[in-house]
C-alpha cells in the first residue's frame, strides 16, 4: 500500500512552499497576539485585588456564556489570561485550520489541479497525507512557540507546565478542525460545502458548550471547544483535553483517507441539491440578480448582527456592579451627569453595533466592482440595461440592508437587555438610538458608490474611512483625541442617544452628503471605461 | 499498451460509458473522437485510476488502472483540455513541479524543457493566473512532452492553441511516434485526428460505434463538393459512391466517398469546372453514415 503515499514528501514541500508566508503569518501572529494581550492584561489589574474585582465581574452566566468558565477563586494572571483569551485563540486558529485544509484539498480538486497532480505517479492519498503533515508541523511549531515563550513571560502564576498546556490546546484544537475539514473535504462535492460545514460545526460547537456551561454540563462535555475550557490552563492543568482532540484528529483523518481511498476524483457523498430549472420572474431583473448573488451572505450576516445584539444585551443586567470596581471603563465612558452608565454603555454598544452593521452594505455595494473586475458585468450590460439603473440597483440594496442590519442589531440588543435588566428596557429608546445613525451609514455606501465611479481601483479606501471611524469612535474617549479628529468620519456627528439629545439637522446633512456622494459617483460610473 | 473491455460507468442512474472497448498499440497514434458529453473524459479519468469502473477492466502496460495507478503514471503522462494551474506560480514553477512528481531529472529532461518551451514560444516566467487558457495548456504540454514518457495520453490538448501552435503539437506527437511511443488524443473534430492517427475509435453516448485503421473507416469519410460547371452534368446518378446529389443547372453540390472521388472529377472535368469547393468530412456526417448503415435506430 505504500503506494498509496507515493510522493507525499513532494507535495508536502510544494504546499509549505506554497503557505510559507500565511503561515508564518499565522505562526508569528497568534502567538504575539497572546503575548501582547498578557502584558495588557498585566499593565490594567497589575494587583491580585483589581484582578479579583474583574473576577466578580466575570461572575455570571452571560459572561460564562461567552467565554467560559474559569478559575475565579484564583484569579492569577495565568488564569485571567487562559479565562478570557484562550477560547477565542482557539476558535482563530480553528477556523485558520478548517481554510488551510479545505482550500488545499476539495479546493485544489474542485479547480480541477489535482487532476493533473493525479495523472503524475502519485498516490491517490500522498496530496491528503502531505496534508496531514503540513497541519501537524503547523499546529506543533504553535503549540510549542506559544507554550515556551508564555513561559519566558516574566510574570506569576505562569509556570511552565501551564504555558506549555496553553500552546497544547491550542495546537490540539487546530488539528482536531483540521481532521474535521479533511473529512468533510471528502463528504462534500465542493470547496465552499466542505469550508461551510466544517465551520457550521466550530460554530455549533461553540454554541453547544456556551449552553453547556450555564445549564446541561454533559452539553460542554461533548463540545470539542468545551474541552478547551476543561483543561483547566493554569489552574489544574488537566492534559487529557489535548489527548481528546488528538483521538478526534485522528479519527477525522482516518476517516477522511478511507473516504478518499475508495472515491471518484472529483466526486462527494453528500450530493449537491440540483439547482432551479428557470429563473424565478425576482431574479430576472438586475436587482433581483443582485439581491440572489449576496442571499446567503445576508442572510448570515443579518443572523451574525442579532447574535451581536443578542450577547451584548445580555451581560447588561451585570453591568452596574461591574463598573463600579472598573476604573477604566469609567474613564473609557466618561462620566455623564443624569445618566445611568448602563445608559452610556448601551450608547457606546449602539456606535460600535453601528459601524459593525456599515459592513455588509458597504460589501453589497462594492459588489458592483467585485462583478465588474471578475468579468461578470459585460453579459449585464450588454442587455438592455443601462449603468445607471445597474448602479441604482445595487445601490438600493445597499440601502435597505444596511437599514435591516442596523434594526436586527437594535432588536437583539433590545430583546436581551430587557430580559436580562431588572427594570424594563425601552425599546423605542434603544431603536431610534441605532437608527439614528442610519444616515452615517448612508454616507459610507455613498463612499464607496464613489468611488466606484471615479476611482474603482482605490475601492478599498472606504474599508480604511470605516476602521478610521472605528478607532476614533471607540477609543476616542481613551485617548482624548480632539474633537476634529472624530469629526473626519460620520459616525463622528451623529448624536449618542440616550446621552446625547437629537440633532435632526445634523441627519438631514448627513443625509445630503451621502446623496452627494452617491450622485458623483453615478455620473462617474456612467462616464468611465468598464474594466472587464 | 492500453486496453479497455466492456467497461462500465455509471453516475447515479445515468450511464456515462455501456461496454467500451478501445487498444492502443505500442508506437501507434489513437485517435478518440466523439462530441461533448459522449464519455471521452470519463473514459479517460478511468484509465488514469481517478474514477472506479463499476464493470469491465482498463489496463495499461498489462497493470490494472485503478489498482497499480501509480507504477503506471510514471510512464505515461497526461495533457488534460482545461489545465487548471495555481494563479500565483509561473509557469515555469508548475512544469518543475510536474518533473520533479514525475521523478523526471538530469540534464536530459532539462535540455527538452528548454526546447520545448522554445518550439510551444512559453514564457515561463509569467504568473499563471496571466496566462490564457492556451499558455495553460502550452505549460501542460511541456511538462509532458518534457517528460520521457512511453505513453501520453491527451484529452482536446489542443482546443485553446492557435493554428501555428497545432502544428508544433502535431510536430510532438509525430517524433513520439517515431520513437516508438504511444498516443491516446482525444478529440471532437474529426479532420484535426485524422491527419495524424494510425486508428480512430468513434464513441457516441458512452458506445464505440465504429472503430479501426483510417483505411476501414474510409467508408465513413466523405468529401463534400460544390462544384460550377461550363455545361451541365449529366449521368451522375450512375456512379457508386455519390450521396446527397442536388443539381440546379450548372451548379452541383454532392458527396462522395473517398474513394470515389477520382472517379467523380474524371467523370466531371470534361464538362469545363468553373469552380471547385470542396470541406472535409465532419463528425456529424460520420454520424448521419452510421445511422443510415445502422438503418436509422
């Protein structure tokens, strides 16, 4: 059989050729990023004492919820940083596992290079065993990078055996995802398939082991990213967790070579449903033929949104008490006189839920230039159809996703909170809070609507104008930047309700500038050469 | 060299292939046409050990296909009709890559590479993802031919290149030949086949329908004639091998046989030719013969 694994060696080569620079990426930056936040984590609750207070902040099932359990009784700096980060690391580098391992097995097969890989005298199973090899030289170099050089960190209650258990979990996990997504490479006939299901189950797993924290435990148990939090970092360092994810490695990957043995090149066991025979009569206009290219992405966005809203308004019933021991929550919100910090919180929420829910209509419109760059404008146009009800139309999509974002967003944020809270929330409070900025987001579409007419290549410059408009919102109070400087982006003027009182001509300016924006770009867009 | 019986492939409940039979000799170009979807590609997958034959056996080099995959592809080699390479290696990389699968190295292989990517005017140091679906081909081919394989098998290897660049391929396939190796060449179009296979196999809805040297199936191949004359033709009708014959005064448009056609414009000359056309046979006549002999089906 030995033939089977012909030439693994070389594909094994080609790959890390191929992924040096994402990994090294990946290798370099989930460590320092586990680095950087521990000394954070040091600098803000440098005493046992402001460490226990964050603690009793953590002490609650929303809280629970999100990131786990943890070791709040011994709230050393090991286990603060193990409770708050190690869940999350796990879950990137999960994810970074399942596009790894996707995009280098169905993907490669679906393009249609493995079957030329295939032609060569190499085994039917060397390309998913060099495979194998490139996950466990990854995820071995994480776990031992991460390990050593948490335990090199100067601080307490960071011993070596825990740091090295830190990076173990870590290193597990990716493996665990990556068999996963070896298997489902094989179930499914398609790259995007197997990716989605693979991630559907990160997800589930996360979601079945936040339940499990709080109510059914045995839920936690079954959850491979429940065992993340089992292992007990710096605390009781249980290592059978890690042998755990190992089993289920391999068990994936036994798995997906038994599957792969025995297939067709190119073929999947769960099938693919067959498509629509006609068009239905929505899809046979350009907006209707927008509106079904970006369905599912909306659609999971729009879910993405409630969730947001969902978990943020759930943690605030524990809020008060917890600002109360946190100095820098309070400088960070800068207190207001006759309003409640709850009050200030949710205005805060809204501004971030606000710039978050500018994403997904700010890619519905670059949509347009995603289709025109991919060549896939040219059959549109050249139908009856001109530019400009082209551009109207991914235009008003835009516009009305961004309005049912932003109200998804509001209405999650609304529904918990008020289920959460002691005294009742008002919704009509919250609401006109998130649609308040509506017309910032307005401004953001017609950004890009612009730039799109006048200069498609620099298309990418609104996601710099957003991120700008993120950092100088969230973190302007910490920073006392002036005021100019938040005035650069629209998110900037738009009033924070409850705290702030309404400024309506403020929206109907905005409101014009976006229009403005929206207007050059259309005439841009009907002027200028297409370029594919 | 490569032989195929009774094989059998079913996806679901559609039957791509029913029994096909097909053998290639050692020094022998095998032509293998049929229009899209009749089961070239799936024929040919078979004999690469990527798909399972659910009936019937395919051998290469005596070993069986699926099974000893690997110990046969180190003598073969493979040009695919859409090559798919990765968008950010050039193509120089990617024929490497393919040599260094293939176990191929020395300065042999690297002198052929050189020449080849000469003769086929690739430049190999352009990104694939700039290359045109005829450039991906071109690096395909290289990396075969590059090879010293005792088989190639090519599936519409040249519907991305241009005239000029056919020539080169046929030019290929031929020195193969005469070094004594083995061509499967798949095709859709009849005459791009014909100029350089010893033997061609017809398939049509996953079925050989006619098979052997150009000799046997010269039967099937007919020229079609438009021909002008000073006087009008008269007596046609009585010769062996005219089909399709329509007369209207002094034109006439026909087809015949091949090996008629010396008969055909001796018979016609005397009447002063104004004007000859004549287009080779297509795939659909060969067709349109078979079921006409096959008495309509």
């Amino acid at each position: 059989m030995a033939s089977e694994f012909a030439r693994s060696g070389i594909l094994f080569r080609f790959i890390m050729k191929k992924e040096r620079f994402r990994s090294l990426l990946w290798l370099v930056g989930v460590p320092c990023f586990t680095f950087i936040i521990t000394f954070a984590l040091d600098d803000l609750y440098p005493t046992q004492q402001a460490r226990d207070g964050m603690a009793e902040g953590m002490r609650n099932p929303a809280m629970t919820a999100m990131v786990g359990p943890g070791d709040l009784d011994h709230y050393t700096l090991g286990a603060m940083t193990a409770h708050q980060m190690l869940l999350f690391t796990a879950i990137i580098v999960g994810l970074m596992n399942i596009l790894l391992v996707t995009r280098h097995t169905r993907g490669d097969e679906e393009k249609g290079r493995m079957e030329i890989i295939q032609s060569l005298p190499v085994g039917r199973l060397s390309n998913l065993h060099a495979m194998l090899l490139m996950v466990c030289v990854s995820n071995l170099l994480l776990a031992l990078v991460t390990g050593f050089g948490l335990a090199t960190l100067p601080f307490d209650g960071m011993g070596l055996e825990g740091s090295l258990l830190y990076g173990a979990v870590l290193g597990g996990i990716g493996l665990f995802f990556a068999g996963v997504a070896a298997l489902f490479a094989q179930l499914s006939g398609s790259n995007r398939g197997a990716r989605g299901y693979a991630i559907t189950l990160l997800v589930i797993a996360y979601l079945m082991r936040g339940i499990g924290d709080v109510t059914v435990e045995a839920l936690s148990w079954i959850s491979p990213l429940g065992w993340v939090t089992k292992a007990q970092v710096y605390a009781h360092n249980d290592w059978w967790p890690v042998c755990l994810m190992f089993l289920g490695s391999a068990i994936g990957f036994a798995g997906a070579y038994y599957l792969h043995s025995i297939r067709d090149l190119g073929a999947g066991f769960l099938n693919e449903r067959p498509g629509r025979k006609q068009a239905s009569p929505l899809l046979r206009t350009p907006i209707g033929l927008a509106w079904r290219l970006q369905r599912t992405g909306t659609i999971a966005w729009g879910i993405g949104m409630l969730l947001i809203g969902l978990s943020y308004g759930s943690v605030l019933g524990e809020l008060e008490s917890f600002f109360q021991e946190n100095e820098m929550m309070k400088q960070f919100l800068a207190e207001a006189p006759g309003v409640s910090l709850t009050e200030q919180f949710i205005s805060k929420i809204i501004t971030v839920m606000a710039i978050l829910a500018t994403v997904p209509p700010v890619m519905a419109m670059n949509k347009l230039y995603g289709e025109e760059k991919r060549n896939r404008i040219e059959p549109v146009l050249g139908r009856a159809v001109s530019r400009t009800r082209l551009m109207t139309s991914y235009g008003l999509l835009s516009a009305g996703n961004g309005f049912v974002m932003l109200s998804l967003a509001a209405i999650g944020l609304w529904a918990a909170g008020t289920a959460a809270m002691e005294g009742k929330l008002a919704f009509g409070m919250v609401y006109s809070a998130a649609i308040a900025f509506y017309p910032a987001l307005l401004v953001m579409i017609g950004t890009s609507a612009m730039l799109i007419g006048l200069l498609p290549k620099w298309n990418a410059l609104v996601w710099l104008y957003l991120f700008y408009s993120f950092i100088v919102v969230y973190l302007g109070g910490l920073f006392q930047f002036p005021e100019w400087v938040a005035q650069i982006s629209p998110f900037g003027h738009i009033p924070q309700l409850p705290v702030e009182e309404m400024d309506v001509s403020k929206v109907w300016l905005l409101t014009a500038v976006a229009i403005l924006l929206a207007t050059v770009g259309w005439m841009g867009y009907k002027r200028r050469d297409l370029h594919g | 060299m490569l032989k195929t019986t009774d094989l059998v492939k079913r996806f679901g409940k559609f039957t791509a292939l029913n029994g096909v039979n097909i053998e290639v000799n050692q020094g022998e170009i095998y032509g293998f046409i049929g229009p899209n979807g009749a089961g070239k590609s799936t024929t040919i997958r078979i004999l690469l050990g990527m798909l399972k034959a659910d009936a019937g056996e395919a051998k290469i080099f005596g070993q069986d296909a699926w099974k000893e995959a690997v110990q046969i592809h180190q003598r073969m080699a493979y040009v695919p009709g859409d090559v798919n390479l990765w968008p950010r290696l050039t193509g120089g990389e990617v024929i490497d890559l393919f040599l260094s699968l293939r176990g191929s190295r020395g300065k042999q292989v690297r002198k052929r590479r050189e020449e080849l990517m000469e003769r086929f005017q690739l430049d190999p140091t352009k990104k694939c993802a700039t290359y045109s679906k005829g450039n991906r081909q071109k690096v395909a081919l290289v990396a075969a031919f590059a090879s010293d394989a005792d088989l190639y098998i090519l599936d519409e290897p040249t519907s991305g290149l241009d005239p000029l660049m056919e020539r080169v391929f046929q030019e290929c396939i031929l020195e193969a030949k005469r070094e004594g190796k083995s061509v499967l060449l798949s095709s859709h179009i009849l005459s791009e086949v014909e100029k350089v296979c010893d033997r061609i196999a017809i398939i049509r809805q996953g079925e050989i329908i006619e098979s052997g040297t150009l000799a046997q199936l010269r039967h099937l191949t007919r020229t079609h004639l438009q021909i002008e004359t000073r006087q009008p033709v008269s007596g046609l009708q009585a010769l062996a091998g005219i089909h399709h014959l329509e007369q209207k005064g002094h034109t006439l448009a026909l087809q015949v046989d091949a090996d008629e056609l010396d008969r055909v414009i001796q018979h016609v000359s005397p009447y002063g030719i104004v004007k000859l056309e004549s287009a080779p046979p297509t795939l659909e006549d060969v067709f349109l013969r078979h079921y006409e002999d096959a008495g309509g089906r």
